[in-house]
C-alpha cells in the first residue's frame, strides 16, 4: 500500500470511529437512566470505581473527557451530593485524593447497570461475539492498553 493510500485508510478508519462513537453516544443519551446522575456524573463516578485506591485530580482528568476545571466543579458537585470524598494526600499535603463514597459507589451501580444493558442491546444488535472481541483488541490496542479480553470488573460496569 502507498504512503498516500495508507494516510487515507488511517484517516477513514478514525473517521469511522469517531462518527460510531458520536451515533451510540446520541443514543445513550436518549436513554431513561440519566435521571439521578448526568452521563458527564456517571463517568466520573465510574472511572473513580475502577480505581484499587484514591487518586489525585489529574489522575481523574486522564481518563474522562473535560477540561480540569470543568472536572474541578464537577466533582465539588458530586462531593456536595455526598457521591464523592476528598482526602489530604499523605505523600503531598497540598494535594486531595478523590474516592467514591458508599453512596457513590452505589449511585455508580445502579446506573451503571441500566447503562451496561444500554450498551450491551445497541453493540450486541450490531456485532457478532467475534466482532466485539476484535473491537476490544483493536480499541484496546489504540489506547496503548494490553488487558486481554474479561479482565474488567463487571459489577463496576
């Protein structure tokens, strides 16, 4: 394949991506689970749940898709509510470690599950198992992460 041949091929697979991502998006959106905590809330609530401990602010930012000072008042919000602690850092007492609360962590759950069989009945019509497990590889692959397939916690999703 050409340079210019493989450029294109990039591009047109990103694009496809993007556009796949903004449709089921759209539709998760629709959904009538949104009602306690807002889709932005939920994943907030769902990267601190896959978290072994608390993590730092700019932790949180590496994984959701805000600017830090929109994710700063949204976990100020979250933690208003109740959803979310904070703690001095140990290591650095000018920093705050951020963890979900119990009532966070079930406010995670309960959405959560809505959410996975939202997504499980709109990727599920789409693709055959063997899809899926391509998608997994390939996304997983473009993300630089190397977890094989089965390894996430399922009560968290």
């Amino acid at each position: 394949m050409t340079r210019r041949g493989r450029g294109h091929l990039a591009n047109d697979s990103w694009e496809a991506l993007l556009t796949a991502h903004a449709v089921l998006m759209k539709r998760f959106a629709a959904a009538p689970i949104w009602d306690e905590v807002s889709m932005r809330e939920y994943d907030v609530l769902y990267t601190l749940a896959k978290q072994d401990r608390p993590i730092r602010l700019g932790e949180l930012n590496r994984n959701v898709l805000l600017s830090q000072p929109a994710l700063s008042r949204l976990v100020e919000r979250l933690a208003d509510r109740g959803l979310v602690e904070r703690a001095p850092d140990p290591a650095d007492g000018r920093g705050v470690r951020l963890a979900l609360t119990e009532a966070g962590r079930e406010q995670q759950r309960r959405t959560g599950r809505r959410h996975a069989a939202d997504v499980a009945r709109e990727v599920g019509a789409a693709l055959g198992d063997e899809e899926m497990r391509t998608l997994e590889a390939l996304t997983r692959k473009l993300a630089g992460q190397d977890r094989p397939s089965g390894e996430a916690e399922e009560e968290n999703r």
